[in-house]
C-alpha cells in the first residue's frame, strides 16, 4: 500500500435540514491514494455526509452545515473559498448514471471546457481519450464519439460519468452508490475501476452492499442514525467490529 | 305533442326503465346481488340507455326533416317504450350489463371526439369552397404575386396578398423579437433562481396578461403605445408621424405573447431532470453555466414548440392590428408606418354591404384559407418538436 497522506479532513461536523439533525458530530480522515467506504442503513445519512465533502449540500435550500472539513490544511467551509472551485478538485459521480443530453465527446469535454484546463481543440481531444482511457471506456467508444452519451447501457453511462469527472483533474472523487442502477456484469467493472483510480485519486464511495464494500476499499466509515459508529481498516471493521451496532449490521441484524 | 314535452316523457320512461331494469335483475336472483354478472345499478343504465338512445337518434331525424308534431310525437315514444321493454327483459343474471354499459360510453366519448373533427373538416371544406368560387373570377397569380391591394367595390379591384402577408409577418415578427426573450428570460429565472413564495405570486401573475381581452391590449395600443412611440421616436427621428404602426401593434401583441412563452418554457424548463443539473454542479460548474449550457440545451425543442405556438398566436391576432397598427395595406420597411394584416383585412372584406359573388367578398375566404394553412403548418411543426422532446427523457 502506498504511504498514507491524508487528504481531507472531517471535524465535528453537524447538517441540518431544517430542524432534522441528519449528521451528528463526525470526524473523519480521507486518506490520499485509498478508497474509503461509507456504509450503514439507508436514511443514516452517508450521501449527505458525502455532500459535505465537496459542498453540494449549498444547493439544497434548507440545508445547513456546521464544523469544519480540511483539505490540505484549507477549511472548504471558509468564506474566502469558492464551491464552484472546489467541486473541480473533488469530483462527484451519483446513484443514477446522469450524462448530459450532448454527445459522449462533449460529456468528457464539459469540465475541461468551463475550466479551461486546455488551450487548443488537440489538447482536448487528448483530456478526453484520457480520461475515457482511464474510465475503461474508449474501446467501447472511440468510432461513435459524437454519438449521444443517453444512447449508451446503463454500464456504460455510468463509466461516462466517471469519465467525466476525471477529466476535470480532480484530487478526489465522490461516489453516492455508484453500482446500485447497474447489473451484475457492469458492476465488475466499476467495480474494477474503481480500484484502479485510487493510484491517482482518494475515492470515496457510499454503498449500501457490504460485500462491494470489502471488495473495493480499505477503509470503511460505518454509519447509523447519523452517527459515525466506526471507522477504521475496512478489514478490521468486517472481521473485528469493535462497536456492537457495527456487528449487529454486517452480520445482518440491523439494517 | 311538442318537443319539449317529447323530452320530457323520454325523461321520465328513462327513470322508470333505470328503476325496472334494477328491480328486474335483482328478482331475477332473488335478492342475492352477488350472483349477478354485474353490480345492480348498471342493469339499471343498460335498460335506460336503450330507452332513450334510439328514440332520441328518430328525434333528431325527424326534427331535421319536419317539425315533430303529434305523429313525430308518439313515434319516439313508442320506439323508446319498446327500447325499455326489450332491454327490460334481457334484465338477468347473465347479461353483462356491466359490459353494455362501458360500449355506451365508449360510444359517447367517440362522438365527442368526431365531432370536433368533424367541425374542422366542415370549416375546411366550406373555405374551399368559397375559394374556388374566388379563383373562378380571379386570377391566382395575380392573388398571390401582385404587390398592390386596392379593392374597389365598383369591380376591377387589385387583391394582391403580398402587402398583408408582409405586414402580418412583419408585426408578428417585432412581437416575438420582444416576446420571446422577455418571456424566456422570465421563465428562467422563476424556475431557476425565484424561491418559491416568489414563484407562487409571480408565476399567476405573469399568467394575468394571458386572460386581458385582446380588445383592451388593443385600446392601449391605440391610446397609449401608439402616442408615445409617435412623439418620442418616429417624429424625432424623422420617420413619419403616424400613430398606428408596425411598432406598435407589434410591441403591444409581444406584451400579450410574454405569458404563453413564458408559461409553457416554465413548465418545459421545470421538466428537465435535476440529476443532470447536479452533475453539472458536481463538475464545478456555476449555476449560468448550467443553464446555459445544460438546462436550455436539454429544453430547446420544447421552447421552440413554445414559441412557434405564439408565432401562430401572433399571426392569428387582430383586434390589437386594428387599433394599433391601422388598416393601410402597405409594403414598407419602415416600422413606424402604419399597415395591416390577413385578418383585419378578412374582417374588413366582410363588413358592410357585402355582395357574395363578388371576388372583393369572395377574396376573404382565400386570405383566411391560406392563413389557416400557414398557422396549420406552424401548429404541426410545434407539435412534432414538442413531442421529439417529450420522448427524449422517457
Ligand atoms: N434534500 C433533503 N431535504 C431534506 N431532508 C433530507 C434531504 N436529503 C436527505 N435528507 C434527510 O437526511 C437524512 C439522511 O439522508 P441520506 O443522507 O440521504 O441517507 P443515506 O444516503 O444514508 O440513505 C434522512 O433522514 C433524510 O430524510
Ligand atoms: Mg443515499
């Protein structure tokens, strides 16, 4: 395993939704380079911890954050920082595969484009092999790139998304339940990619599957209630949970 | 026997067969409504449909042909008395009464529907008509190239169509110009940034304008924009001293176009799925930037269809051309000139003493004929764009 850096740091971080306390006091550390899983019943609050990461939680009219949450020694809930910005350096796939009604070219495009990360159309052309590249994709693609990206399998727009948000250059990618709209088959192979994008990003993903969980990452955040119960090797959270609400899960009591 | 008293006894045998027809069903099982084939009351319906349906169809027929008299009279009567002992007696067990029934509803919501088609036909057929008896006495070259309209109701009349097609397409033209971006940039922002008090006091009253009587856009037109375009911009600027005019009638019909833009782009805009607005975000990428280049992009067709339904609005429109714009049949470039349009010119062509085999009167059907052809054209058009968008999300 590579050396540990942390990249992003949670303390004492509270959300509300109006008067709904839908996240109690976390602490937690992302690490660089590992791919670290929220589990933990549905309602229990990962995906809106997952939105405090990279600030999309400010969308949400009724929603309020407290705490702090570093990345890099920075607090990205500091006034001076812009979420517009921030969401470039941490990017997000969702549940559902969500690709733009545009072609698969000009999904992969889009961040590079509102960025200006490049300066010439063959710069680009490069950013979007890449990331299709790296998002497992561009052998499926690379005859049809003007194609519409709503006219790929659910697998594939999927990948896109991934594609997508790497092109942007992120540091680190969310992931809310990647795999939950997909098959069997396609799963693999997120699955598969997934542990494969940890060489570059810190990746965090939600699941609600205990066994994608132990799967694909090596560190495993359980919540409950809004809690965080656990937090630790995601081998050591599987084979000795040291919270009894930790045990009762993965061995299927509560859930 | 009059008519009226005809529907009357057709009435009341109806009642008496609903009431008869339950009974008889439910003797016909003792009581027990479970061993019926359907509930009760539809054997009820089924005897008094039979009643009132064929006597009414020779109610109708006779009406048509002769005033119904005494003979008519007992006719339908006797027809829906038999209607009601015939039905009367199928009133058992195992007729499905239930099914009977739904046929005769089924059969009801198809003549609503034929007639409403039927009626468009019959508009269709009769402008036709009226056309070809135009074109008999007209030449149509002359209908559709000449550039002059000067009817003389004396006969040898120039019936030009070029001057109103122009003036028709040049105001509708100056009213999108102003309707369509006012109306799209409002419909963003109520769905877009408004909160939802705002949205819930804004959006109806935007709707308002909708509901204001053309005439009454046409009076301020004729009283308010007129006079003030006049004083503060044609005079000063040279380019004439008329009241009515192009811009007038063409900024007043674009004040009355701002809520079906806005309205229907509203809803289209509201439809776009949020997920894609978020991944968008989640990219880093402003609210604007998502608009434009999400949210509209993934709109479009639907805010074309929005916009080519007021373009056919606009064409349509009159009372606000009367009054704002005049009735001068002109071709000219300058927008403070006063013009017309097809349909004041229809109205016009009508009014008075008019003489129905004269091309002067006979002229008005061809205008609106070739009207209702352009907005047919325009609706279709919008109704396959608005449908492409539809399927683009399921
Ligand atoms: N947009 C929202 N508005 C109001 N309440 C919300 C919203 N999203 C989530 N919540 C509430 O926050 C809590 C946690 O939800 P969520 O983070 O979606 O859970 P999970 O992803 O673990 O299933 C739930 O009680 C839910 O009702
Ligand atoms: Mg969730």
């Amino acid at each position: 395993m590579t050396t540990e850096t942390t990249k992003m740091t949670a303390r004492s971080v509270q959300v509300f939704y109006g008067d709904n306390h839908a996240i109690k006091d976390v602490d937690v550390d992302i690490l660089d380079n590992t791919v670290t899983a929220f589990i933990g019943p549905s309602g229990c609050g990962k995906s809106t911890f997952l939105r405090c990461l990279n600030r999309m939680n400010d969308t949400i009219d009724i929603c309020r954050v407290q705490g702090e949450i570093l990345m890099q020694g920075e607090n990205i809930y500091d006034p001076r920082v812009d979420p517009v910005q921030l969401r470039a350096k941490v990017g997000m796939v969702f549940q559902k595969p969500n690709p733009f009604p545009k072609s698969i070219y000009d999904n992969v495009a889009y961040g590079p484009k509102i960025h200006g990360l490049t300066r010439s159309k063959a710069e680009l052309d490069e950013v979007v092999e890449k990331s299709l590249r790296r998002a497992a994709l561009w052998a499926e693609v690379k005859d049809r790139l003007h194609a519409p990206g709503t006219g790929l399998s659910g697998g594939q727009q999927q990948r896109l998304c991934i594609a997508r948000a790497i092109a942007t250059n992120p540091e680190v990618l969310l992931m809310d339940e990647p795999c939950s709209a997909l098959d069997p088959i396609a799963t693999a192979q997120v699955e598969e990619l997934i542990d494969e994008l940890r060489t570059q990003f810190a990746v965090v993903i939600v699941t609600h599957s205990m066994q994608q969980a132990a799967r694909v990452s090596q560190r495993t955040a359980f919540f409950h209630l809004g809690n965080l119960v656990e937090y630790g090797e995601t081998g050591q959270i599987f084979t000795t949970p040291r919270d009894p609400r930790t045990e009762s899960y993965i061995t299927g009591r509560i859930g | 026997m009059t008519a009226v008293s005809t529907l009357l006894m057709l009435g009341i045998l109806a009642t008496l067969g609903f009431v008869l027809g339950r009974r008889r069903a439910l003797a016909s099982v003792q009581g027990d409504s479970r061993r019926l084939h359907s509930l009760p009351h539809y054997y009820g319906w089924a005897v008094a449909i039979w009643t009132v349906l064929p006597a009414s169809v020779l109610f109708l027929a006779w009406q048509t042909v002769a005033p119904l008299g005494n003979a008519g009279g007992f006719a339908v009567l006797a027809l829906a008395l038999g209607g009601l002992v015939w039905a009367w007696l199928r009133s058992s067990a195992t007729f499905r009464a239930r099914n009977a029934v739904e046929r005769a509803v089924m059969g009801l919501l198809i003549l609503a529907s034929s007639i409403a088609i039927a009626t468009t036909a019959g508009i269709v057929l009769s402008m036709l008509f009226e056309t070809r008896n135009f074109f008999s006495q007209y030449d149509w070259t002359r209908f559709f190239f000449s550039t002059t309209w000067s009817p003389r109701f004396q006969g040898d009349s120039d019936l030009g169509f070029l001057p109103l097609l122009w003036g028709t397409l040049y105001i509708s033209f100056i009213a999108l110009l102003f309707a369509v971006p006012t109306g799209l940039f409002a419909a963003i922002y109520l769905s877009e940034y408004a909160g939802p008090r705002l949205r819930a006091i804004a959006k109806p009253l935007i709707e308002v304008l909708a509901g204001i009587p053309t005439i009454v856009y046409g009076l301020f037109a004729l009283i308010t924009v007129g006079p003030l375009l006049r004083d503060y911009f044609a005079q000063p600027l040279g380019l004439g001293n008329s009241g009515s005019s192009v811009m007038t009638a063409g900024l007043v019909m674009g004040i009355m176009l701002i809520p079906f833009v806005s309205s229907l782009s509203d809803d289209i805009i509201s439809q776009v799925p949020q997920s894609l607005r978020d991944g968008s975000l989640g990219l880093g990428a402003t609210k604007s930037e998502t608009i434009r280049q999400v949210v509209l992009p993934a709109a479009l067709p639907g805010i074309v269809g929005a916009v080519l339904l007021a373009a056919s609005r606009a064409i349509g429109e009159t009372m606000i051309v009367v009054l704002g714009a005049g009735a001068a049949a002109k071709l000219d470039l300058n927008p403070f000139e006063a013009m017309t349009t097809i349909t004041v010119k229809i109205v016009g062509q009508l009014t008075g003493d008019t003489d129905f085999a004269a091309p002067e009167t006979l002229v008005a059907f061809a205008l609106g004929l070739t009207l209702f052809a352009f907005t047919l054209c325009l609706n279709v058009l919008a109704l396959i764009i608005v449908r492409k968008y539809r399927e683009q999300y399921e």
